[in-house]
C-alpha cells in the first residue's frame, strides 16, 4: 500500500521460514529496500521444519512499481558461519504504519491481526472510523516500533436465546470462556446512538459470575434497550469483543396518537389532520390509516421519534373512528384509535378561542386538545362545558431538554452509562437548563431528576467533584427562590412530597463532595453549606456558624466523634443550611405533635458525617437556633414516614434553654435534617397567668376545705331522706377528688419533669385520675337526679344506688386513666413537655377533654328532658305543683352544674384546638382554678337545707317550715310516713 502522506511505509511481517534448528538470530540481507532494523525471530527447534518468524522492516517506496525481489523467495543469509541457511517460503504484511510530518506514526492492523493488549494499554488510540476494533490502530512516537500481531482462536463465545425480545421480559447474554479472561465490560450501542454506553448494575442490570461463564441480565426490557450488545474483555494477551444484536417492538403505550380525539365543525373546518408517532427503531414500521378515503398520508421523521401523518381534507359526514395500524415483518400490529366527532347543526359548541394554543369549535362535553408550542413536549387540553363555555385549561407541557436529562439520569439509575462521567455532565446541563422552568411539570422533572441523580450516587458510591457540587448549589438555590405560589403550589397539588424529595436529593448529593476537595464553603441567597475534613486529631469540638437572620450555630461534642477515632481514616462533616424550603414541606406531623398547624424558622439544617466512606447517622448535635417567639419543638424531617412522604418528628430530640443566652438550643442524638417549629396557637410563657393560676388552685382548695368543713357541721342535717343523702354524697366525694387533683396539680411543678421521672409519672397519673373521677360523680348525680324524675313509683334503694355511683365514680376514670398510661406511654406521648399533665400533641389529653364534654352532654340532655317534663306533665305521676316544684329544683342543679365545669373546659379545648388570643386562656385559667369557690358557694352554700341547717347550729332558730327543697328536689307528700319506711329498707 502506497501513502500519498508519505514516502516511508512501515510494515511488519510474518516471515514462514524453512531452517534448521540451530538458527537463533537473523540479520536482514541488504537486497531489502534501504535495510531492516533487526528482526525478532523466534525459531522452533526441528530439523526442516516450517515456523513463523515475526520481522519489523521499513520500506521507502518512489515512484517506481512494487519491487520484484519481494515478490520471489529469499535466501535470508546465516546470523554466523555455523549457522545453516534459512529460506524465506512467504511473506504476510500485518501492520500499515502512515508517518505523518511530524515523525508520528498512525499504525493500522490487518486482518487477522493485532495490537497485543500491553502495548495497547500504553499507547493513544487511532481516530478511525473502522468499527469493533479494539487495539486495532496505534499512534507510535518516531522512536517508537512495533507490529501487530496473529490473532489466536477467539477464547469464547456470547450466547443469546433470542434476538428478539419481547417487551416486559428479562434478556440473558451468556458469555461462555474457554480461557482465563481480565477486564471484562459490558456496552450498549442503543439505536439512534452515535457510540456504545457502558452497562454496569443497576435497577434493571445486574451481573452475575461463575466458573467459565458470566452472565447479563435484565429485567423488564424496553426498546430503550434495543441495539447492539458488547462484550469487551482481554484473554491470551489480547482484547476481544464479541457482539450480538437485540430488537425490542415497541408497545401499544409507546405509541401516541394526536389528538386522541376530535370534534369538528365541518363548516368551519373542513380538513383536519390526524397522527400517530412511535420512538425511533430499526424494526421497520409502517403505517396504515383506516379509513383513508379522502385523506392523504405521509411520513415526518424526527432526530428521536417518526410521526405517520393523515391530512383528510373532506370531512365525513358522520362520526369516524379513524385507526392507525402500524406493522413490522413478524410482530403483532399495533393500533391507535382517533374518535372525531362531527358538530352538526343544532349542536352546543364552545367557540374558537386563543388563550395558550389555538382552539377550534369544539362540541359540549367532549375536550379539545393542542400540542405544546415550541420546544415543549406534551399536550394541552381544554373541556368545553354542557351549556358551551369552555372549562379551565390543563397543561402538562414539560420542556424537552428536561425530559431529556430525566430519561439520562433514569437510565443510568436502570445501569446505562458511567456515573463517574454522566453525574457531573448532567449536573451541569441541570443548572443551565433551571432557567427554563415556568411550569409545574419543568419543577417536577427537575427535582425528579435530581432525586434520581442522588439515588444513583448513593448506590454506586460516587464523589463529586467542587464543579458538580456547586451546580447542584446553584440549581437548589434558583429552585428555592422560584415564586412559591404559581409553581410550589401548583407542583405540591400534583405531587405532595416533592418538597421532601428536594430536601433528601440535597442532602445526599451534598454530603458526596471528594476528600481532596475539601474543606469547601458555598454561599447563596437561599443556600450555604460548610464541608470540613477532619483529621484522625480532631480538635475537641466541632463547631459551625451561618450568617442567618438571626445567627445559626451548631456542635457537636468529641465525645460523639470519638468512635471514630478508633479507624483512623479521616472524617468529613457537612452541614447545609437550605433557607424557603421548610415552607414547602407538607404540613405532616409525627407521632408526639399531632394535628396543630405549626410556624417554622424560615430555614433547615442538615448535618452529616462520612467516615471511611460511609454515612455515620448516630451522634449527638447541640443547635442554637436563636431567639424564638412561643414554645418550640426540636424537630426533624423523617423521611420515612406516612408511607415515604416524610413529617416532622421530635423523636431524639429535646429543647433546652441556653444558659448564656434567651436563645433557643435543640439536643438531637441522630444526624438529619433539623429545625423548629412553632405552634401558631401556642401562649408564650406568661407569668401573669401562672401566677393567677396559682393563686386560683389556692383560693380553690381553701374553698373545698372550707366546704368540707360545712359539711362536717351539717351533714346529719341534711341527708334526712334517701334523696338528699344521694346528692349530698355525689357532692361530698367531687370536693374530695377535686381538693385532691388541685392539690397534686399545685405542687406536680416542684417535681422534676421529664418521661424518666416517676414522681413526675406519677403525678400526672394521679391528677388525670381524680379530675375525671370529680366529673364522673357529677355524672353520677345528673343521672340519680334524672332517675329520681323519671321513675317516680320505681325507685332503688339508697344502698344499690350509692355502689352504682361509687363504680361510675371512681371505677370508670381508674380504667380510662390506665388505659391511657398504657397506650401513651410506651410511645412517649403520655406526658407534656416541661410539665408532669398530659401531653396534648400526641392525643393523650384528649382522653381526658373528650369524657368531660361527654358528660356536660348528657347533663344538657338531662336539663332538656327536665324542661320537656315541666311543660307537659303526666297527671299519674303526682300532684301537678308538687311535680312542677321538684322539676324545678333538677334544673337549677344543672344550671349551677354545666356552666361551673362544661364552659371551662369549652375554653379550654378552644385553646387546644383554635388560634386565639391570650383572651380565651385567661378566661380558662379563672374559670378552672375557681371551681372549689363555685362548689363551695353554688353547691353547698346556696342549699337550703344547709342553710338552714347552720342557723340552726348557730342562730338556735326554729326548723324550716317549707316542704319543699329546690337543691335536694325533695318533695314532701302527704304519704311521707310511708316513704321512709320505703327509705329504710
């Protein structure tokens, strides 16, 4: 071969020779052209026998022919005088070496023949276009030499059950080896690509090995993996490639027919055109259109897609179902169905309109559709109403060049592609194409692609370089300070969690920053992040500060990084303040916060460590999130729950005053994303009310004492018939219970608060029991009452019905408050936080709120039924005045009953439940420590049976001359005699 480049053509040859077996050496003759540089020659022993010797030669060509001498048989002389001759039998070129101006030399392999595969590793490739040709062409410096050389038996065999594939399935290529094999790749030259990817183990690849043979699988193939399979690998001293070619049809979901339908007013619009278009393959598929009559159809190919296309250009007259059949020689058709609906007259129609896209007549009820302007892929669609006016329009148009580095990274998350390479490369292309983000689905396509991204860096366990972590930065940045209520909003209704998957997306990729590249500081508007590499002698703390509004710090103590001490590798700490973004995670909150709404700081910060190329999520972090409105809540984002969707949650974490500062500290004993939160009803802590508060229970608990007192002087006054014994008990036992939960709830701040403390425990089980025993036994007296009104000539005895009330006294809230410990406890939502009550976050105090307005129910219930009696009475029951006379005396106990316990726990859930002001609590707080004066006053006082009892005792006055009692609801009969003989027994 001749090279015009040149006039030097280098060349290697294999040389079979005749010789006999003392030859060791050879030296060119000088009948070769200008001379040889010395040749290799590597002899087998054997008298007469035909070997292979390999001879580098270089050859100066002219103008003149070919040269004769190399074309006959040549005497190649003796490398000494004891040395036989050897005869030259034939001559075979192996290597085409073009020697370029500046002395470098492109050589080319013939076939047969090659690079061996340690010379190849050393040295640049070729840019030629020859394809599959591993060490096939070498670029040689002009001191350089070499040749390719003969290509041994290929070592083994790639084995395909099928080269067509059936969607859905799970492809196997088998590579059976004969001989020991060394870097061994799997590639895909995909259709439509202009070079090969590298296949490694992904969602949809895995690869798996074994004696002589390695196997590539996967599952659930597409035609996205269609093409040309490569097995690269080096065995015997050479690189080898083995291929094979897999088809993959396509699916009826990968075929897209616009419009899918169409209402047309034949009137207006007389032609109309149809399409269907399916992703670029080598298959063959052409179209069909049925019915074809007045249209005319044609083809419009696309860098990734083919469209068929049918312009009908008369409009049937009635409604037609157009369908477009698309085959391929052996494969089953696929069809796509277009329904045009044609407008006649008298039809409600929407009328043309060019709000986003151009929209023709449409019929009512059916749904118009237009394809995305410009570079932006999907559809935008519009429902024309029943009555003729045109509905809201929905748009799920996404920008192209975003969708295309979705489908990039979902790729290499399935196993196509390099993520060393491919993660930067789409990082970069991510952070120009942010700008292009004006819609809901641009968002979702972009955090979609970094959640991927972050996947895939995660399982393969790549590193980022600065470039690439800076993009991401700056593309997290943009993203937070994109207007939250045309885009969040919207992007959140589609996809609730796509703010929990920015934040898990940032956090990993942020965390991947190399070794080498550290320590790295980044600061923007909405984002500053601090990497630091600590040696294995770290200091004593590590300590991080941001420039927030107001200032963020956080440590962590040594004795948390001690344990890494022990594998002296080096530690990289990360920590990421994301400003904006707590306002775009859903409203879920973890167990022990329940349902309030909450205020958050405007930011969150998250904390990770990686040691020895692992996450290290165990450890204790102190933060100093600054001065705060309310009563905070240190609280993390977990990503796990409600079903992956993520919430906050306080679990391992506590609030804790700052000793120096009025600042507020969070201790949390894991690493994660953190921050605060606020409840938006939640009082500051006010000194006025828990004076006030104090002084109530106080002024409470003298009352009932006083009440007690009373009772001690009058009580066998005024339990003299079955009736008033009953109410008087009822009462006697809420003072006691009361005056015992007043007392206990006093001096329960004194104990030290927390889960761990018993006395604490205990306490707040002891006054959850007696206030609902208080209540039960005002329970217990509305139904004696209503029992005393409603069966009049059915009565109990005294004794069966105290042990009734004694068990609805005090049986019913023992269980309720066991049950509550049990159930609350162990999930560490039974006590309040800072306080020895019921914890209200996770539910616990509702146990006691919900059984107090129950039983203000049925005392209302009890109040009507008494009114329902007093305005129709029942002539068999008694006398009508002494019946009005006793109905009266039951409502006045409940008017003094409700309003003392129903409207102060009214408020009181109002202040749980509703943002109010500091009004509501102040109103609750008075109302609630005053109880023991109302009981003492409206319950004890005011009777007057009491009454009269104490001037009795202390006036010496006459006995009450009345017969009848409105607080006790006694009525004296002309049989009294015998009611108390009835009472006796």
């Amino acid at each position: 071969m001749v090279c015009s480049a040149a006039p030097v053509l280098l060349l290697a040859m294999t040389l079979p020779l005749v010789e006999p077996p003392a030859v060791r050496a050879f030296q060119p003759g000088q009948n070769q052209a200008r001379g040889g540089s010395g040749p290799q020659l590597d002899p087998e022993s054997g008298a007469g026998e035909l070997v292979l010797v390999s001879v580098y030669i270089q050859l100066d060509f002219s103008d003149e022919p070919w040269p004769v001498a190399l074309s006959q048989p040549l005497t190649v002389p003796a490398a000494s005088a004891s040395s036989a001759p050897v005869t030259l039998t034939g001559l075979n070129f192996t290597t085409e070496c073009n020697v370029t101006h500046d002395r470098r030399s492109y050589c080319a392999c013939l076939s047969g023949y090659q690079w061996n595969a340690s010379i190849c590793s050393h040295r640049q490739p070729c840019q030629t276009t020859i394809k599959h040709r591993p060490c096939g062409c070498l670029v040689l410096s002009p001191t350089e030499a070499g040749y390719c050389e003969l290509l041994p038996p290929v070592p083994a065999t790639l084995n395909l059950d099928s080269w067509l594939q059936m969607p859905g399935n799970t492809l196997n290529l088998t590579l059976l080896m004969n001989q020991e094999t060394t870097d061994l790749n799997w590639f895909l030259w995909p259709t439509g690509s202009p070079s090969p990817v590298l296949l490694q183990a992904g969602t949809c690849v895995s690869l798996t090995s074994s004696r002589g043979q390695t196997v590539l699988s996967i599952v659930n193939i597409s035609h996205r993996w269609a093409g040309e399979y490569i097995c690269r690998f080096e065995a015997q001293g050479f690189r080898w490639e083995l291929h094979q070619v897999v088809r993959v049809p396509l699916q009826a979901t990968d075929v897209t027919g616009l419009p899918d339908q169409l209402s047309v007013s034949c009137a207006t619009s007389p032609g109309f055109q149809l399409s269907c278009c399916i992703p670029s393959t080598h298959l063959g598929y052409t179209a069909s259109w049925s019915p074809r009559e007045g249209g005319q159809a044609s083809v419009f190919n696309k860098p990734d897609s083919q469209c068929f296309m049918l312009a009908v250009q008369h409009c049937p007259t009635a409604n037609t179902t157009y369908i477009c059949e698309l085959q391929s020689p052996g494969l089953s058709p696929l069809r796509v169905t277009v329904s045009v609906t044609i407008i006649q007259d008298g039809d409600t129609t929407c009328p043309e309109d060019s709000s986003i896209a151009a929209w023709n007549v449409t019929k009512a009820g059916h749904v118009a559709q237009a394809l995305c302007p410009g570079d932006r892929t999907g559809m935008v669609k519009r429902p024309c109403g029943p009555d003729g006016v045109w509905g809201p329009i929905h748009s799920n148009c996404t920008d192209a060049g975003l969708l295309a580095l979705l489908l990039r990274a979902q790729l290499l998350q399935a196993g196509q592609g390099w993520p060393e390479e491919e993660v930067s490369q789409i990082l970069a292309q991510l952070q120009e194409q942010v700008e292009a983000v004006i819609s809901p689905s641009d968002l979702l396509a972009l955090v979609a692609t970094m959640t991927v991204l972050a996947k895939v860096v995660a399982d393969t366990g790549t590193q980022l370089n600065c470039s690439a972590l800076e993009a991401v930065l700056k593309t997290t940045d943009k993203v937070l300070g994109m207007n939250s209520s045309s885009l969040w909003t919207l992007a959140q209704r589609q996809t609730p969690s796509v703010g929990s998957s920015l934040l898990l997306a940032v956090e990993t990729l942020a965390h991947s920053l190399c070794p080498q590249d550290q320590p790295f500081s980044f600061v923007l508007p909405n984002v500053q992040l601090q990497s630091q590499l600590l040696e294995p002698t770290f200091p004593a703390n590590y300590r991080v500060s941001f420039p927030t509004q107001p200032p963020l710090q956080a440590w962590i103590p040594r004795h948390s990084l001690a344990p890494l001490r022990h594998n002296r590798t080096n530690v990289s700490i990360t920590s990421l303040v994301l400003q904006e973004l707590d306002h775009l995670l859903p409203s879920n909150y973890g167990q022990g916060l329940g349902d309030s709404l909450y205020a958050t700081p405007g930011l969150v910060l998250a904390i990770s460590i990686m040691a020895g190329g692992q996450v290290f999520k165990q450890g204790e972090v102190i933060m100093d999130f600054g001065d705060t409105d309310g009563s905070p809540h240190c609280v993390f984002w977990d990503h796990d729950l409600f079903q992956g969707k993520g919430g906050w949650s306080d679990a391992g974490c506590q609030v804790q005053a700052a000793s120096a500062s009025p600042t507020t500290q969070c201790i949390c004993r894991h690493l994660t994303a953190f921050s605060i939160l606020m409840s938006g009803h939640t009082v500051p802590n006010n000194p006025t009310l828990e004076l006030l508060s104090q002084v109530g229970l106080g002024a409470s608990i003298l009352a009932l004492l006083l009440c007690l007192g009373v009772y001690r002087l009058v009580w066998r006054f005024v339990v003299q018939n079955k009736v008033a014994y009953l109410r008087h008990s009822a009462l006697l036992n809420m003072v006691l219970c009361l005056l015992a939960a007043n007392a206990c709830f006093l001096g329960a701040p004194l104990l030290p608060a927390g889960p761990r403390s018993p006395l604490c425990l205990a306490a707040a089980f002891l006054c959850h029991f007696l206030y609902l025993a208080t209540f039960f036994w005002m329970l217990a007296q509305a139904l004696m009452l209503a029992h005393q009104l409603l069966f009049v000539f059915h009565q109990l005895s005294k004794l069966r019905v105290l042990s009734l009330m004694v068990l609805l006294g005090y049986l019913c809230p023992m269980g309720l408050a066991g049950i509550t410990l049990g159930l609350y406890l162990p999930r560490g939502q039974y006590l309040s936080e800072g306080a020895c009550w019921l914890d209200k976050k996770g539910g616990a105090l509702y146990t006691f709120v919900g059984p107090v307005l129950a039983i203000v129910g049925v005392n209302g219930l009890v109040l009507t039924m008494a009114v329902l009696k007093l305005l129709r009475p029942s002539l068999s029951e008694g006398p009508q005045v002494e019946k009005r006379q006793a109905l009266l005396g039951v409502i006045k106990a409940l008017l003094i009953l409700t309003p003392i316990f129903g409207l102060t726990w009214g408020l009181g859930l109002a202040t749980l439940l509703e943002e109010v002001s500091i009004v509501p609590h102040y109103l609750f707080t008075v109302l609630n420590a005053s109880q023991g004066v109302f009981i003492l006053l409206f319950g004890c006082l005011m009777d007057k049976k009491v009454q009269e009892a104490l001037r009795k005792r202390f006036c010496c006055s006459q006995p009450p001359r009345s017969t009848l009692s409105l607080a006790t609801n006694e009525t004296y009969i002309s049989e009294h005699s015998k009611g108390r003989s009835k009472d006796a027994r």
